[in-house]
C-alpha cells in the first residue's frame, strides 16, 4: 500500500496497514514510494516481520488472508456496485471495515484503463480526509489471485436511501435530515477545495450513509469507470453538476420521493409546480413530517430552483451553498459530524498497546 498522510481514523489499522504496504509493493516487485531503499537483501527477509505471513515462494500474503478472515471466507456479502462486490468484515481488535473488490477474476478481463481508474482513485481518495466522507483506510493489489480490493470504514446505519423510502428503516425527522443535507454539503465543500478539486461522480440517496446518530457519511466506493473521452477520472463532474446533484438530493430528502416514479416522473418535474409557486411551497414536504417551519422550506425551495437553474453559470458556487444552507438550518461542520466514533474504542486499544 502506498504511503499516506497518517490521521486518526487510520490508527486502529495500522497493524494491518503496514501488511497492506507489503501487499501493493513487495507482491508488485516495486517500492514506488521508497520504503525499502534502505533495506538489504542480506537482511531479514520482510517474511519475517511482524504480521507477515508468506507461502513457500515468499510472497507476502498476509493482508489478503487476514481480510478474508475478516470476511468470513469472503462470504459476508452485503451488497453490490456496478463492477464489484461489497463485503462487510470484523478485524482481530473488534472494528468494522467495509470491503469493495472489483467482480473480475483475472488478469485478462482487468483493462489498462481500469487499473489506472483504480490507481489514480486510490491515490485521490488517500489523500482526503473528512469526518463526513467514509474515509479509505486501505487498498490490496495483486496478481495471483488476481485481486483489486478498497477498504473504507464500516458505516452501520444504512443508506439515506433506505430510511427515506424503506418502511422498514428508522424514520428521519425534520432536523435530523436538515443535519445530514450539512454534513454532505460540507463534505462536498471540503472536497472541492482540494488541489485539484475532487467532484464525486454519483451523489444520491444511496451513496449517502448514516452512522448510528444519523450523520452522513459520504461515499465513493464503486469500482465502475463510465467516463467519457477527455474527462478525468473522479473529477468528471464539474462544480456546476455537483451543485445540481445536490439540489437533488436536497429536494429528495425533503420531500420523500424518489428520484424517479412512473406516476410523476422525474422528482425535479414534479416539484417544478412548488418552487415557482403555482403550489404552496409547503405541498412538496414529505407528509409523514411533523412541526417543519414554513420559512425554512420557502429559503429552502430558493436555493434549490438556483441551483438547478438551466443556466449552469447562473447557479451558486457549492461553497455558496454551504453558506446559504448553513444560515438557513443553523448547523454549523462540528453539528453536523458524527457525535461518537464507532472505532473511538478500537483506536484506543491501539493506542494504550
């Protein structure tokens, strides 16, 4: 695994971490970021250290096993992305990780484009870090078996999606969905303020995740490369599509519908009747709601029909939107956050060893 910039949410993996730089150099035959230029053949062999595992040909092997051991024999699927499986896995010390391996089985079937998609999401994703994003703490590479893996953290609480339209999930009450639309748009912010700036291809419902005191989490996890001649890779969409998708989500989760039904279409369409005020405003609000003041649904509905306006020049930058947003609910980036790590007591485990 490459080297990265080491911040807390990496501490309680740093066992594993350090297999993880042995898994996408040594089994490579490479050491791009010089972690063994001082290292002599006539020394130990790396087999040796500390939580490496090696077969008879001295490969190092121990993060794959130790992640398949996590994901009980890589059984415990929990679900799937366009051109991957997602595994959830326990590790030793008791903290949660989630597993994204691509669905090719072989080197063959693994394009040039699709291993510099993986590198170049790898090496993007390592270097950001917000408690609103669901963070990379890992990745694994390798040839025989073939193997392209992410590891991010485990957000427990499920997709947005599902607590807005699975009857079966937690019902979300006004201010708890004013606080996660803060936490994804500060997240978003942050990312855009990245040098180059970092756009997320797909912000929707599903790839929004909640921690058990319904922050957002947001994610990026797909292994999928849809882009098209002469986009990059993460950055495809530029601040203009962002801010749209945003608009989207917002009116989403105010409203309760989905992004698309047979009987109205699309949800922009159908709301199109309140934000210009050929309805009252207050008919587009989910109506399983309760005590929801009119004046934030009214500045609410502004600042949608800004950002979705047809004239991608006219609508507000994203951190124009976070500033509006921020007046409007009263949320500040430390509200908005996950009240209590769900790692906060593997990190201490780590850190008292």
């Amino acid at each position: 695994m490459g080297s990265r910039r080491r911040f807390p949410v990496l501490l309680f993996l740093f066992p594993l971490l350090m297999t993880f730089e042995l898994c996408a150099s040594l089994n490579q035959g490479a050491d791009p970021h010089g972690s063994l230029f001082d290292w002599d053949e006539g020394d130990a062999s790396p087999c040796s250290w500390f939580r490496v595992e090696c077969p008879d040909d001295g490969r190092v092997m121990t993060l794959l096993s130790q992640l398949e051991k996590a994901c009980e024999g890589f059984c415990n699927i929990i679900g799937s992305l366009p051109g991957c499986t997602l595994y959830k896995g326990t590790l030793p010390c008791g903290a949660e990780i989630a597993v994204v391996s691509t669905s090719v089985a072989y080197a063959g079937g693994w394009s040039p484009t699709a291993e510099a998609h993986f590198k170049n999401k790898v090496e993007i994703l390592s270097m950001v870090n917000h408690k609103n994003l669901m963070n990379l703490v890992g990745y694994c590479e390798d040839e025989e078996p073939f193997t392209r893996i992410m590891v991010f953290e485990y957000v427990s609480n499920g997709s947005l999606f599902e607590h807005l339209h699975v009857k079966e999930a937690e019902h979300l009450n006004w201010q708890a969905r004013l606080r996660i639309a803060m936490g994804v748009i500060y997240c978003l912010d942050y990312l855009h303020l990245q040098s180059p700036p970092v756009n997320l291809r797909d912000i929707n419902s599903s790839s929004i995740y909640l921690t058990e005191d319904n922050a957002a989490k947001v994610s990026d996890m797909s292994f999928c490369n849809d882009k098209k001649e002469g986009e990059d890779e993460l950055d495809a969409s530029d601040e203009c599509s962002t801010v749209y998708k945003f608009a989207l989500l917002l009116l989403e989760t105010i409203s309760g519908r989905r992004p698309y039904s047979e009987d109205d279409g699309l949800l922009a369409l159908w709301a199109h009747r309140y934000l210009t005020g050929v309805h009252p405003v207050m008919g587009m609000v989910d109506p399983t709601l309760n005590s929801v003041p009119e004046e934030q649904v009214r500045a609410l509905s502004e600042l949608i029909r800004s950002c979705i306006c047809e004239d991608p020049k006219l609508r507000p930058t994203i951190a124009e939107v976070a500033k509006r947003m921020q007046d409007i609910t009263g949320i500040t980036q430390d509200q908005a956050v996950p009240r209590n790590s769900d790692l906060w007591w593997a990190e201490l485990e780590i850190i008292t060893e």
